[in-house]
C-alpha cells in the first residue's frame, strides 16, 4: 500500500505541476467547428517541429448490442486497412473479389446457423471447432481461402504506416474503451496537409478489405487475452457480474459468438452511424498555426458529409445494486483481492474528487 500511495502522489503532483504551468501562461485551445459538426480543439507549443494528432470519436462498447458486441474494437483494425487509393494495386479488382467474398460469407452464414442450433441442442459442444463444422461449411470456406489468397497478391500491406514514416511521423496507433475510439499520429509541422489529407481520406473512403480474416484476428486477439492469460477470463466475468444492466456488462473486446457473427454489411451500418464528423473531435498539439490549420481542415476534413442522422443516445442506465456480490476463483497466480465501487458518470460534480480520494 505504501508503494501505492507514493505513485499516486507523484501522479498528482505531476499534473498539478503541468496546470499551473499551463495557467500561469494563461494558455487557451482554439477551438473551431466545421460546419459538418467535426469539432478541432488546437493547442500551439513551439520548440518541437512536430503536431501531436488525435482523432476521438465518441463510441466504444456501450454503444454496441447484443449481436454485434465487440464491434467498436475491430474497428480499431479495419481503419488502417486502408481506402480506394491505398492498400491496393488495382481497387476495381479488389472490388469484385470483395463482393465474392460476401456472396461466400451469405452461404457460410446459412451454415453456421445451422451449427449455432446443434450447439444449442448439445449436438456439438463448440461450432468454432473445425471438426464440427458441416461438410458444406467445409467446402465453403475452401472457397472463402482460394478467394483471400488471390486478394492478398494485390493487397498493399500497411501502406497507410509507410506513407507516414515516410514523411517523418511517428507513433500511429489506436485505442478502444468503453466510451470512446482514438486514432493517435505525430506528425512533423510541415506534414499537417498530408495528415489531413490521409485521415480525411480513411473516412470519406473507407474500404473494409480483409474484413473476415481480420475478425478472425481479434478473436485469436480476445483468445490470447482472456482465455489465455490466467485471470484474464475470471476479470471479464467479474466485470460481468459488476455491471447489471448498463451496457458496461460487456467487454471491449465482445463476447466470442459475436466476433465471429459480425458482417460487413453491419460493420458499414456502424460506420455510417458512429464515424460521422458530428460524432470526432480532431486534437492537435504542437507547432501549428491555428489559421493555416482550420483551413487544411475545412479543405480535407469539410468535404465529409455529416451523419444522416445522429448517433443514438445510450438509454440504458445501471440499476441502484442491492446486495453484496462476491465472486471467488481459483488461478496460476499470485492471490489477488478486487474491491470494485460503484461510482459516478464521468463530468459528475463529484468526479474529481472521487479520482483525488481513491
């Protein structure tokens, strides 16, 4: 607890240390709204040639539903697989293999419907098991494969990182939480024409290649996690329990018979729904020009239509907890106590000081 109770406070000094810093410069972000409703909060700090970028949009796991659980963090991969000018030789032909690939998948769906029943009824104990597919399952995904394989000869592997440290940037990264989606970059200065361009282009022109192999990825992801790890599937349980009916019940990473359930026609829907620029907020900080960057901006960024309609609102709230929950579990690890307490909403009166006393 000692160890615990230092961290903290060199935690909390730091930051008190960078605010006052920061208010004794009577520092302010501009910030501008471009008429799509994409917000730009921007902060100039000269001394490094460099603009540190990131663009939030306001969606994670809560916004998901039972079915499609998991969704907001295979978007995390599918926007760097790149646009109608990257991550391909040939877009048209990439097109029409992707197309097929669907036209399989609808077949292959039909069947593991067919499995998810015999699954239920105890006919078979686990439809991701190869032995327990059906023979037409089996002779569809050797279709599926065949058609993968002739994608990947035209497919540009990373282009959009190349692209980037080409030109200088570093740090191209993203992450997924229960309430938010961010895709981070540090760009050199005089580069903030071609990060506009690049991210402008990942939401105007979105192409979902690889989109089923990739699934398969952040299920294996999910299987190295929590199956793997020794308390990794007892948290996800715990967290489970903690939660009763908010849609914090759910993992980040989704339940493992949504994962391998997710279509790209659904992934588009989420897309066109939670990726508008009336639902981002692009950060920047560094050596910038506020003027000269709200006009790369309105010229990138301003050309995406703003959402046909605006996200859903999250109804579902967490009922008042009536009694104790107590979970025990046996793992190769060392003992371990979690005490979890139901808090307040984040921008709560009371969030600040709830952070300062725990």
């Amino acid at each position: 607890m000692r160890k615990k109770f230092k961290r903290m406070t060199v935690v909390i000094c730091a930051g008190l240390v960078w605010v006052s810093s920061v208010l004794a410069q009577n520092v302010q972000p501009r910030v501008h709204v471009l008429k799509n409703g994409m917000r730009l909060i921007m902060l100039k700090r000269e001394g490094d040639p460099s603009v540190s970028c990131g663009l939030a949009f306001r969606v994670g796991s809560v916004n998901e539903r039972p079915g499609i659980t998991g969704i907001s963090h295979l978007f995390e991969h599918m926007m760097f697989k790149g646009t109608k000018t990257i991550g391909t030789k040939d877009y048209n032909a990439d097109r029409r293999i992707i197309g097929q690939l669907d036209s399989v998948k609808a077949l292959m769906r039909v069947e593991e419907s067919k499995m998810r029943e015999m699954q239920r009824r105890g006919i078979i104990d686990d439809m991701t098991r190869r032995e327990n597919w059906t023979d037409r399952y089996r002779e569809l995904e050797k279709v599926f494969d065949q058609l993968i394989q002739k994608q990947r000869k035209i497919l540009v592997k990373d282009e959009l990182d190349r692209i980037y440290t080409k030109n200088g940037a570093t740090g191209l990264n993203a992450f997924t939480a229960e309430d938010m989606t961010v895709y981070i970059i540090n760009v050199p200065s005089n580069k903030m024409e071609l990060f506009m361009w690049l991210e402008s282009d990942r939401l105007l022109n979105p192409v979902f290649r690889e989109f089923y192999s990739e699934r398969d990825v952040v299920y294996e992801e999910r299987r190295l996690r929590v199956e793997s790890t020794p308390t990794g599937r007892y948290d996800v349980q715990f967290a489970s329990m903690f939660w009763q009916s908010s849609p914090y019940n759910w993992p980040v990473i989704g339940w493992p018979s949504d994962l391998v359930a997710i279509t790209r026609e659904q992934a588009h829907d989420y897309f066109a729904t939670y990726y508008a620029p009336n639902n981002c907020t692009v950060a920047m900080v560094g050596d910038l020009d506020y003027d000269q960057t709200i006009r790369l901006a309105e010229k990138y960024f301003g050309r995406i239509p703003r959402g046909k309609k605006d996200p859903p609102e999250v109804i579902t709230m967490e009922v008042p907890q009536l009694a104790e929950k107590r979970m025990y579990a046996q793992a190769e690890t060392t003992p371990q106590v979690n005490i979890w307490y139901h808090g307040v909403a984040h921008d709560h009166k009371d969030e600040a000081a709830l952070d300062v006393m725990t």
